[in-house]
C-alpha cells in the first residue's frame, strides 16, 4: 500500500505542484544534465524511484510550445524504446516535466573521443535496433509522429544500456493522409535533413535522415561535423561516401574497437545507414531499417553464442581480429595463441597443425589449405546436408580425414559476398597458412553438437 503522500504526490493524472517538485528534487540539489529547455535535475518520487526533472528556464531556448507538445505527448505514447514521461509540473511561469532516469546518461557521452568506455560492436548494433525500434514505432502512430530532432544526446541508455528516445520538444503529429508538412525548419546542425530545410516541409523521412547520421556516427566513432584542423570541416556523410565506394571498411569503422567486429555486419549497417541519407523519395521507411539492422544483430549474436562455447575462438572472426593490418599508419599485430580446452574444442595454432598426420590426411590438405573442387565435393557427400545459408552462400556439413567434423560454406552465384571478399578472407590468413582448412572448413572436431542455428 502506497502512502497518502506518495498517492498525492502522482495526483491529478500526473500534474505535480512546483513544491512538490522542489521535494523530489532536494531543492534542485543535483544537476545531472544541461539543454536547450533548462537544467535536469536528480530526483527520486515516491522513495525508491529515481527520476530526472528537467525544468524550464527563463532563458530557454525552447518554450512554452515545446513544454506543451511534450505533456501531450505523455498522455498518447508508450514504448519500451521512449523515455516515458511520468510527470509534469504547470505553475505560473514555472514549468517542469519529470523523466524515468536514465542511469547510463546519453549515446553522445560514449561516442566521445573522450570516453573512457567503448562501446562493442554488438552493443552498437543493439543502440542501433532499439532507437529504430521506438522511431519506428512514433512513426507508426496514428496520427503519426514526427521527432524533429533525433541526435545522440536525446538518445538516452538504461543501466542495462537499453537505449530510448527522448526530448519530443519539437515532435509533430503528423495528418496520416499528408506525405509532408510545411513548418519552419527545426532540430540541430548536423543532423538535419538538408531537403526539408531547404523546402520547408518536414515528413517521417526526415527523421529517417537523421537516424542515418546518428548510425554513422555509432559505426565510425565520428561526430556528425568532423573537425579537420586547417581544413574546412566535413559532414560525416561526405567523408563516408568516398570510402565506402571504395569498399574501405577498416578506415571507416571507429578505430577504437581494434578490429572487433565483423566485417559484413560493418559493411551491410554502413549501406543501411547510407540509404538513410539519399534524397527524400529513395530513403527507406523505418520499418525497413528496422528489419535490416536486426539481421545484422541476429548475426553478431549468433557469432557471440559460437564464440562463448569456443567453437570459433581460433576460427575465421578471431582470425580476422588477430591477422596484422594497416590502419591509419598503425600495425595490429596477432595476439597471443589461445591455450588448448579439451572441454570446448579449443586449439591453438601449433595444435591445429598436428590434427592432421596421416598420408590420406597431408593429401587432403595439400597446397597450403588449398582443396580441389572435387575433394570438397567429397568431403561434404556431394553437398547432401545443409545445415546453413548466409551473405556467401550456403553451408554444409562435411566429413574431413574419417574423423573431423567441418562446415563447407559455397561461394553461390548470387552472394551478397564476392570473389574479392572470398580473396580477401583467403589473403588475411596467409601467415596462419597451416589453419586455412580450418577456416575454410571450420573445423568443430570435438563435442560435434551444432545445430543449424548456429551456423
């Protein structure tokens, strides 16, 4: 049972007195964040709830409007992906609005070259679908909802770094018969749809726009404007294009994950987010987005799930993630051989080389890894047993040297994946040249228990 001033305290449908306000807050004690709007404050409600009050300032830049838009937007909206907004406070000229609090602050503070704590590739996959997931829903809405103003620091993350969106100031409702609506150009530099600034209307593909920018910021590590010294500054969309084009994903991807993350989930999210930024009536609806940002989740999970039970601790991510490149003049060099776990099926190199010992089996890997087609024709029984299928084609169980379980995965055709990528994977390994059949054929020769989800 609540008490009397705790039900008093949540009276009136959320509406909160300006000295109650005064309480949550310990009298405006603890700043926790700064904005356009005022100061937040830190608060707790009802003893055990932490909350955050942002209050209107005098000299805000935002006002009266803005501070209505939101409360009204309190009264309709609810996803796991928006900031809920659990209270408002409405008195004279003072004006407060009472926020879950978010405990890990904003995606902005962890995409600063000055945080101490980088964000994984997974992690920035998961920020990615879960922002997508609430703009696509405010997009959804009926009438639907146009933010205005997406950028990093209204993208707020819990202590179990869930990220939401806040800051609806400058959302619209949006009349569902109506592509666009003409409105005086609002948000913030950098993230703007330069189209909708230029013609004054704004539509749900101006939030798409936005999304884009924020996505690449979350690959690359970059800020929306990037500083160049001497030079002028550089939109990050124009600095993206040119590498992109080239096919340069480690020079795009932020430097600061050391090669841990996967090359094709880097290169499908950056044409994700490139397709986000194209003119108007070729970007693609946040449903869309959606749906492709969760395949490339889908498959770093799946990663993650193979490399906790060391399936692929020595196949070809870690492989990719050791081999010495060249990035922005720096050499990466191989990391230390992984010990031997008998429980997992964990080798290191120098074991991996004295797998295969007999005649039959040195034929079977002749020429430095290299098989013919028809070994591998051999290996996998006339390519009977599908246990898979991705980017590069199909995959399918083998049988290698009587006793070697493997998996075959086959260039198709029609892969998203080509002979260059095939080359470059072969390429990378060429100092780990006694493991290629490994790589080639991932090899899972102790506890043989895979299933196709996890290829």
């Amino acid at each position: 049972m609540k008490s009397m001033e705790e039900q008093q305290m949540n009276s009136m449908n959320g509406s909160f007195t300006y000295s109650q306000i005064a309480k949550i807050t310990s009298n405006f004690k603890t700043v926790i964040g700064k904005g356009g709007f005022g100061e937040v404050y830190h608060g707790i409600l009802n003893a055990d709830t932490h909350v955050a009050v942002k209050v209107l300032s005098s000299t805000s830049m935002q006002g009266y409007k803005e501070f209505q838009a939101e409360v009204k937007l309190m009264t309709v909206v609810c996803h796991e992906n928006l900031v809920s907004v659990m209270g408002y406070c409405d008195e004279d000229s003072r004006k407060a609005l009472i926020y879950e609090y978010m405990a890990n602050g904003n995606l902005g503070q962890y995409l600063s070259e000055k945080s101490e704590r980088v964000l994984s590739w997974g992690e920035r996959l998961q920020i990615a679908v879960d922002a997508a997931h609430g703009l696509e829903f405010l997009h959804g809405c009926k009438p639907p909802i146009v933010h205005r103003d997406l950028k990093p620091a209204n993208i707020l993350l819990t202590e179990n770094m869930q990220a939401k969106i806040s800051d609806f100031g400058l959302s619209r409702f949006f009349p569902t018969e109506a592509s666009h609506v003409s409105t005086h150009p609002a948000g913030t530099f950098g993230y703007l749809d330069p189209e909708s600034y230029t013609i004054g209307r704004i539509s749900k593909k101006s939030d798409v726009y936005s999304f884009g920018i924020i996505l690449l910021e979350l690959i690359s590590g970059q800020p929306a404007i990037i500083k160049q010294g001497k030079e002028d500054d550089i939109h990050i969309r124009r600095w993206i294009c040119p590498l992109f084009d080239r096919g340069d994903i480690w020079c795009i991807v932020d430097p600061r994950l050391q090669g841990e993350f996967n090359i094709n989930t880097a290169r499908k999210a950056i044409k994700i987010a490139m397709s986000c930024v194209l003119p108007i009536r070729q970007r693609p609806d946040m449903s869309h987005v959606l749906a492709k940002l969760k395949e490339c989740l889908d498959v770093e999970m799946g990663l993650r799930s193979l490399d906790e039970t060391g399936w692929l601790t020595n196949a070809l991510v870690k492989i990719f993630r050791s081999t010495r490149r060249k990035q922005k003049g720096a050499i990466v060099k191989p990391k230390k051989e992984p010990p031997m776990n008998p429980k997992i099926g964990t080798f290191s190199y120098s074991q991996i080389g004295n797998i295969m010992k007999s005649k039959g089996e040195q034929q079977m890997n002749s020429m430095n890894g290299s098989f013919t087609y028809s070994q591998i024709a051999k290996i996998t029984s006339n390519f009977k047993t599908v246990i898979g299928k991705g980017g590069f084609g199909e995959v399918y169980h083998g049988i290698l040297n009587a006793d070697t379980h493997v998996a075959v995965k086959v260039l198709s055709s029609s892969s998203m994946q080509g002979y260059k990528e095939f080359q470059a994977e072969v390429g990378l390994l060429q100092p780990f040249h006694s493991m290629l059949s490994k790589i080639r054929l991932n090899t899972y020769k102790i506890n043989f228990t895979m299933t196709k989800h996890h290829l």
